[in-house]
C-alpha cells in the first residue's frame, strides 16, 4: 500500500518504483495528491511524462542526478498550477519540442537538472511564471530557455550550458531576471525581443559563438555587474528599437566588436570595460544612439569607436587605450561629442571626423600615438581646451572645407602627470597651425560654437518639445534678420519679450536661464544674465516703493533676462485701494519701452492666471506678443526625469519600477498645483527613504543592491493610502460580519470581492502599524447588477466592516435616490447633494439607481449632471470621511461613469451582482417560510424550482423580491386552501404544498 505520511499542515506522498508500500510511478502520486502535498521520490529513473495540474511540490531523494525523469511522449514535465516546486529531480527528453513546459500558474525548480535534445529545453508562456535556483539547463539539439506570451521568469544562479541554438530568448510582453547565472558554450547567449524586458545581474556568459546578448524589436535590457568573455561574435548587439543600459560590466577577448547599436538602438554605458577584442569596441549606425560615463575601451584589434550613418555618441570621463587603428572615427552624418576622455597611444588618429560628420572634443587629453584629431572633408565640430602631447604626427588637422572652433589648451595650462609640454606648431591642409586654424572666421565663430552649445543643452531636456521648437524658431528669426541687415534690408521686427505660461516645474526658469545665454551668443543682449524676481521683488508695502524696487530690479537685468516668476501676482490687488501691483506692472512697461534694446524681459505663470496679468495693463499685450505655453510632463517623462535623478545619484531603476512610476504617475491627479519635475523629484527622494527603511535592517548589503530601487520603494498615491482609520480594530466584529455575508444565498462572486478588499485594508492597517508604505486603493465602489440581488444588504455590511476595521468612524449607510440629490432649479442640486454627502460623513453614501442622475430627469435643465459634478468635488474633499457605492445596472452604470469625467477614476473598482439562480431562489423563498413558520415540503421544493426555471428573465427581473412575491403569494394561496378545514392539523397550518405555489403568470411574470 502506498505510504501517506501526515505532516501537520500537508501530507508527504512518497515515490519509489522498487518499493510496492510506495507509489510506483510519480503520476500515480499525483493523482492522489492533494494541494500543500510533497511526493517524495527516491532514487532511480522514471520513465513517464509527467502533468502536474495541482499545487504540490516535487522533492527528489540523495545526491545530485539520482532522480531522473526521462519523458516519453510530449514534455518530460507540464506545469499548470498556480504553485508547483520540484526540487532535486534530473528531467530528461530526448526528442520532441519541449523537455520541460510551463503552461500555467508557477513553477519553482531548485538544484534541478535538465537535459534535452529539443526545440526547446524549458519554455514559458501565457502569463505563467517560473523560478529557477541553481538549475542546470542543457539542449544539444535547440535553445535553452523561451519565455513567451506574456510569460515571466525568474533565475538565480545555476548554469545554461551546451546549447545548440541561443540560451535564453524572451520575446512579447514577457520578462525574465536573471542573477548570478553563468552561460557558457551556446550558439548565441541572450535574446530579448519584440518588446520583452531583460534584467541580468553579477552574470557570465561565455564562449558564445555568435552575439553574447541580442536586444531588438523594442525590447530592454538592463545588465549590471556582469562579465563577457572569449566569445567569437559580438558581445551586445541593439537593433530595432531597442533599449540597453549596462552598469558595471566587463567585455574581454571579444572576436566581433563589443557593442553595435543599429536602427534606432538606445544604449547607456556607466563604467564599462571592453578589452582585448578583435575588432571595434564600440560601433554605431543606423540612428543608435549611445551615451557613456566612466568607460575604458583597451587594446580594440581595429578602431576602438566607429560611428557612421545618423548615429550618435556621447562620451564622457572616459579612456581609449591602445587600439589598433583609430581611437574614434566619425563619418557620414553621425555625431561624437567627447567630454573629459583620454585617447591613448592610437595606432591612427586618436579620432577623425570625416564627410559630414561632427565631432566635439571638450576638455580630456590626446597623449601618444601616431596623429593627433582630425576633420576632414565637410566635418564639422569643436575643439575645446583638450591637452596634446607626445603625439608623433600633427597635433590637430583641418581640412579648408571643414567647419572647427578651435579654443586649444596652453603649454602651461593642464595637469599632466608628467609635466609634459603640449605639441604646439602642427599644420593642417592650409599651412596654418592648429591652434589659428580657420583663422579668417571673426569672434563669430566663437558665438556660432556657444550658441550650437546652448541649443544642444535645449534640447537634451526632457520634454518640452513644444517650447524646444518655438525657442529654435525665435532664434533662427534673429538670425535671419541680421543676415537682412548684413545685406542692407531692413530687419523684421522680433519680439524679445516673452509670455511663459504653464504649471510649475515645467522647467520655465531652466529654459529662461538657457534663452538669456542663447540672446547673448546671438548678439542680442549684451551679457545674458538671468535676474529672477517675483512680487516680494517689486513690491513695497508704501505708496513709491514700489516704483523704486522695480527699477532697482529692472536695472540689475540690463543687458541680460528678467524672469518674474508667478507675475500674475502683480495683478491679484488690481482696483484695490492698494493696487501697489498694479503701480509695478505700470513701472515694468514704462521701463521696457525706456530700454527696449537692452533688456529680455520673461513673465511666467499658470495658463488662466497670465491671461489675467495681460489684461492688467493695455501696455503688456502690445509689448509680450508671444507666448511660449509649458505643458504638463507626460507620465512617461515624468519617468526619464526620476531616470535622470537615479543616474546622477548612482542608483538604478529595476524594469518593474520603471512600469510602477509610469503607472503611478498616469495615477497621480494632476490639479494646478501639479509639480511636474518638482513632483519628480519628491517622489524620488521619498523612494530613497523607503529603500533605507527597506535595508535599514539588513545584516549585509552589497554594493547593487544599495542601488537598485525596487518597486515596494515607491510609495501610495497621495490621499489615497487606504486604512488609515480613525478608530481602533474589533476584529471579532469583523469576523462576525464576515459570518453574516458568506450566509447570505449565492452572490458567491460578491462576497470574494468584499472579503478581499477587507483583506487588502486589513493588510493595510498592519503594515502602516509596522511603519510600512500601504497600498493604494479606491474605496469607493459600482455595485452593479439587475435589482433584488442583494446590493443594498451587501452596502450595509461593508459600511459596517469598514467601521470594525478602523476606516471609517460610524459606519451608517444613507440611502439615497436622485430625488434626494437633485434639486428643482439651479443652485438647489448642489445644496441637497451636499447635505446628503454630509449626512453620509463617517459612513456610507449609497446611491440607488446612481444612472438616473445622467438621465437628464427628462427636462431641459440637466440638474442631474450638477449633482455628479457636485460629488466628485466632494469626494475628492473627503476622501477619507466618506465611502461612495453607487448601484444600478450593468450598462446603465457604464453611461453614469461618463456622465463626468472624474467619476472613473473614482469608482475603479466594480463589483458584479448576477440573477440568483433557481435553487438560490428556491433557498430564499425557504429562508422567508422558515421565518414567517411555514415549511416547504419536498414537492413542494420542487414545484418551486419549475417555477423559477419556467419564469421569463427579464432586464427588469426582481430576483429577491420576486421570490418574496412568490412566498407572498404562497402564503395566500395556502390561507385559501385551508380555509375550508375546520379542525386543521398543526400540518395543515404549517407545510405549503405545490398547489399552494403561485404560476408566474399569477404574479405577473
């Protein structure tokens, strides 16, 4: 007989094929198997397939390889339950598609082995997840792993190894994390596509034949701490849209080039080493883009960076040692720009730029090697403040036809380690020296290079493309009118003065500071200064005053910008007794025509309020005749703003974080006090105190994971943290109330939703005790559903549990209608709304047939819309005070919700209410009997379960109360029958017979 050995919360199964008291074969255990059970199996081999469709565990018995799965038809294993764990087991499939499939719900392998000769040795899809532990995955016949359909894994350490085809592919909406996993000898080691999301941490991969990691389609890829090496292709290859950021990485004995980024790739490098490969360390095309911060490219067996075709590089704090060929080279219309990066002893030029390429190369050092920097043909770029040495060829070279502002570091200036002078005196084409190359370019130049610097400041802000496009605009109108006056025509005229108008954080002051430095490269203010002020700036408490404060300010921003944040201020006293804002306002347009040639003058605020300061003086619009609107950051920049915070602080965004911030922030309501950036930055800030909370207790940490941010960093909506209470916990009243809610017949759908909601605020409450972040959750609720199936019942037991729980203080549920909502004319409906949320304060506000209110009540006069618009106001004031439930029918309830646009946002969580069916009829009529002392007997039962089977389901169907109706009408029918007894038995005045129930045509159904 099969052992069962009972453990206190699970029974242990045991497997042994020689051992008749044991299982014989693992699925005889599963189809015994309960969900908890362990199957123990001890050594030796199982031939079956094995289909695990409950959640049990999986336990092999003894050293390493002594289990053995080998499949005989399909997977070796299938896993289709929500937790399934298999620890120990060696899974073997010699043919087939698939060794090891994970169909659905989780499956966890620790210590397994799997070896194939597959398509695929462990594939995972639709949605399911698996969890790997020091697994060894091996397939002499096709790839590794495949997460596909939305899949998702999750693998820490381990092994994939001899791989006939690639390691691990991700593809679609699926994601996979892999940490401390080594991957060696397969034809390609990493594939993310079509959109998927790779994360890998403290990995290897080596002697890969083809490309180490593939990104393309979309997907990304975020690698920290992970070593490449002594493969014979490429090491990260982006193409298609894709997105990389590697951290901490090393590439080394590399036979193809260590990063190629292609059709629109994006790829982000911090501290990355590439080393010792045969070919280019980095190579760009195609419009990939590239940044890199803290690289060292060593001994590349060809150009250590080549960029060509649209692509673009930005490198900063960086070294390029000893390559073969070029240090850099720039061609066709790609663009480098170098920043503080050393190029070291280059066979060839330390960087060309040729065709129509530019190359910008600030600060950083040339030392050794056979040439200097070079541009050639049509190149274009700057060379600025960049120390050359020991370099045996010319220093710097200029074609005539290349285009290069020149600003070269002095002999004595610099910091060389060892003291050595900069090679001054090389020629370019011309015969000139590189230090006075282009030399017949005037002090323009020098502006043209400034101004190119501030635009390519412009545009690498987030956003803003708006503001970019307009302010590029303004600049090329400046331009062109003094290309007319070069000419002798006369200029256009071009307003200076400008209006921006939006939310704050929007970066209205960057953009400001940025456009007085770009007037000032144009020639058009004499210094670009920004002087920032706002009312308290200009204003004085005493008739005069103010005049004089504003032309003090005023005379600070000669020859620059001023900026007058929140200007609309000026305009808040207009035609009060103490219009001193309005005495600046007059001052300020007096002064701007006095030195209309001299002075930028900026005003910023909110959209509606600048409209207001314009009409404040006649003078203003005449003189601010352009307005540049700041819109609100999208949810997405919202999110390279947190980004951009993370880079600059050294830490790192997992992939889920990224997805949660985007969430959080298309969540966050966005009123005019919105921050925008500033928004951005608090959330940031509070995500760093969550994780010193989250680590604070931790005996170790190490260097990543003290930069990683998490998802659980990232705190709840403002307002919306459920849980908060205001009175202490009963939680034998909750457990009683729950009680009475699984009593109430059928709504089994209802009471999962109420019972894991309370579930969710009880979580809540204990993980704010615990100093926690708690989940944000709407409270408010659609109960919809035809009538009589209980909506009002449910409302009263959930106002009286969210009183137990401590969320609200009493409880008490208002019922209310749209005749106890809308008034009868105007003004009145916001009134009755809001004594009736009042009335509901510390409660429950339920809204019976909450649709009518979008029903216009059949009259001109939409009252019912005041009503809604009215109450979303009031939800959002008293959101911890007051829970809505508005009911009605499906499909009606769906035309309420867009009856305002706020309303969905609101109610976003809805609960269904379906028919009862005839037994649950048949058990509410029952219940009513046995309260009012009448029995049905068992024909009689029967006789009722035909009636509601029989009766039409209509829209408008009563459910409960038909079948209250019909014991009703029972009742009567039975009062009739036994009238005409005259000595009735206690049976004749209890049991209702089938005569005595009603037809539905009787009753009207």
């Amino acid at each position: 007989m099969a052992t069962r050995l009972i453990a206190p919360e699970r029974s242990v199964l045991t497997v042994a094929a020689d051992n008749p008291d044991c299982h014989q074969s693992i699925a005889s255990a599963l189809a015994t198997a309960n969900d908890g059970d362990v199957i123990s199996i001890r050594p030796g081999v199982y031939r079956e397939s094995v289909t695990i469709d409950r959640a049990v565990s999986l336990s092999g018995v003894g050293d390493a390889g002594e289990v053995r799965i080998e499949g005989v038809t399909g997977p070796a294993l299938r896993s289709a339950a929500v937790d399934v764990r298999v620890s120990g087991v060696t899974i073997v499939r010699a043919d087939g598609d698939v060794a090891v499939d994970v169909e659905s719900g989780a499956l966890a392998l620790d210590d397994c082995t799997i070896e194939a000769s597959t398509e695929v040795a462990l594939i995972v899809r639709s949605e399911a997840l698996l969890t790997t532990h020091d697994t060894t995955v091996a397939n002499a016949a096709g790839a590794g792993v495949l997460v596909y359909e939305g899949g998702k894994a999750e693998i820490s350490g381990g092994r994939l190894h001899d791989i006939a085809t690639t390691a691990l592919v991700v593809r679609g909406p699926s994601s996979a994390h892999l940490a401390d996993l080594a991957i060696d000898t397969a034809q390609g080691g990493l594939l993310a596509a079509d959109g998927a999301q790779l994360t890998l941490a403290r990995g290897t991969i080596g002697t890969i034949a083809n490309a180490a990691i593939t990104v393309e389609g979309g997907a990304s890829l975020d690698a920290a701490g992970t070593t490449l090496a002594d493969g014979e292709g490429i090491g990260l290859l982006v193409t298609t849209g894709g997105s990389v950021t590697l951290s901490d990485v090393s590439m080394r004995g590399l036979g193809g080039q260590g990063v190629v980024g292609m059709a629109d790739a994006s790829v982000e490098l911090a501290r990355v080493t590439i080393e010792n490969g045969a070919t280019h360390a980095l190579h760009l095309v195609e419009g990939a883009r590239l940044t890199g911060e803290a690289c060292e490219l060593r001994s590349a067996g060809h150009d250590a960076i080549v960029v060509a075709g649209t692509a673009s590089l930005t490198l900063a704090d960086s070294t390029i040692e000893r390559p073969s060929g070029t240090g850099i080279t720039a061609s066709d219309e790609a663009t480098v720009t170098l920043t503080s990066v050393r190029i070291v002893d280059a066979d060839g030029e330390a960087a060309v730029a040729r065709d129509a390429s530019r190359l910008v190369v600030e600060g950083g050092s040339v030392r050794g090697g056979r040439l200097g920097l070079a541009w050639e043909g049509g190149a274009s770029g700057a060379l600025r403040r960049t120390r050359i040495v020991d370099v045996d060829g010319e220093a710097v070279r200029v074609d005539p036809d290349a285009d290069v502002e020149i600003d070269r570091l002095a002999d004595d200036e610099g910091d060389e380690p060892d003291g050595a002078p900069a090679r001054t005196g090389s020629t370019n084409a011309t015969g000139s020296t590189g230090e006075t190359a282009r030399a017949d370019e005037t002090e323009g130049a020098t502006g043209a290079g400034e101004l190119d610097r501030m635009l390519a400041e412009l545009d690498q802000l987030v956003g803003l493309d708006s503001v970019k496009r307009q302010v590029e605009t303004l600049v090329r109108m400046h331009q062109m009118a003094e290309r007319r006056s070069e000419a002798g025509l006369p200029s256009p005229p071009v307003s200076r003065h400008l209006v921006f108008a939006g939310s704050p954080g929007t970066g209205k002051t960057t953009v400001a500071r940025l456009y007085g430095r770009i007037l000032a490269a144009l020639g058009v203010v004499r210094t670009g200064q920004l002087v920032e002020v706002a009312r308290p700036d200009l204003v004085a408490a005493v008739i005069g005053g103010t005049a004089i404060k504003t032309a003090e300010m005023f005379t600070k921003a000669l020859g620059g910008v001023l900026f007058i944040d929140e200007a609309y201020a000026l305009s808040k006293d207009s035609g009060s007794s103490n219009d001193f804002g309005g005495e600046a306002i007059d001052t300020l347009v007096k002064l701007m025509e006095d030195h209309r040639d001299d002075v930028v003058v900026i005003v910023a605020g909110y959209t509606n309020d600048m409209r207001t300061f314009m009409a404040a003086n006649p003078g203003l619009s005449s003189r601010f005749s352009r307005t540049i609107e700041f819109t609100d950051y999208s949810s997405a920049e919202m999110v390279t703003i947190v980004e951009g915070l993370c880079r600059a602080n050294h830490y790192s965004l997992e992939f889920e974080t990224r997805a949660a911030l985007h969430d959080y922030f298309t969540k966050l309501p966005r009123d005019e006090t919105f921050g925008n950036g500033r928004t951005a930055r608090k959330v940031f800030e509070e995500m760093l105190g969550r994780q010193a909370y989250r680590l604070g207790n931790a005996d170790s940490v190490d260097a990543l994971t003290l930069t990683r941010l998490v998802p659980d960093d990232l705190g709840p909506l403002p307002g919306s943290s459920i849980g908060a209470g205001v009175g202490r916990v009963d939680e034998e009243r909750v457990d009683q109330l729950l009680g009475t809610l699984r009593e109430l017949v059928g709504l089994d759908g209802v009471k999962e939703e109420v019972e894991g909601m309370v579930d969710l605020l009880t979580s809540a409450r204990r993980r704010q005790a615990a100093g926690l972040p708690a989940p944000s959750l709407s409270r408010h609720l659609i109960f919809a559903g035809p009538p009589g199936t209980g909506k009002t019942t449910v409302a009263r037991l959930y106002g009286s549990l969210l009183t137990a729980l401590g969320v609200l203080a009493q409880g008490q549920v208002t019922e209310v209608s749209r005749a106890d909502l809308v008034g009868e004319y105007v003004g009145h409906t916001a009134r009755r709304t809001t004594e009736a949320f009042d009335r509901a304060r510390g409660g429950v506000l339920f809204i019976d047939e909450a649709y009518t209110l979008a029903s216009g009540g059949g009259n001109g006069a939409d009252f019912g819309k005041e009503s809604v618009d009215t109450l979303v106001k009031l939800m959002e004031d008293h959101r911890d005070e007051v829970v809505v439930i508005a009911a009605g029918y499906e499909r009606e309830m769906d035309q309420f919700l867009a009856t305002n646009p706020g309303l969905d946002s609101r109610f976003s969580h809805r609960v269904r209410f379906a028919n009862y069916t005839p037994d649950e009829l048949v058990t509410i009529v029952n219940q009513h009997a046995t309260a009012s002392g009448y029995e049905c007997t068992g024909p009689t039962v029967a006789a009722l379960r035909g009636h509601f089977t029989a009766v039409d389901r209509t829209a408008s169907f009563g459910n409960g109360r038909y079948a209250r109706q019909v014991m009703d009408a029972a009742i009567a029918n039975h009062a009739r029958r036994t009238r005409g007894i005259e000595d009735p038995s206690m049976d004749d005045l209890v049991l209702l017979l089938p005569e005595d129930v009603p037809t539905p045509e009787s009753i009207g159904a």
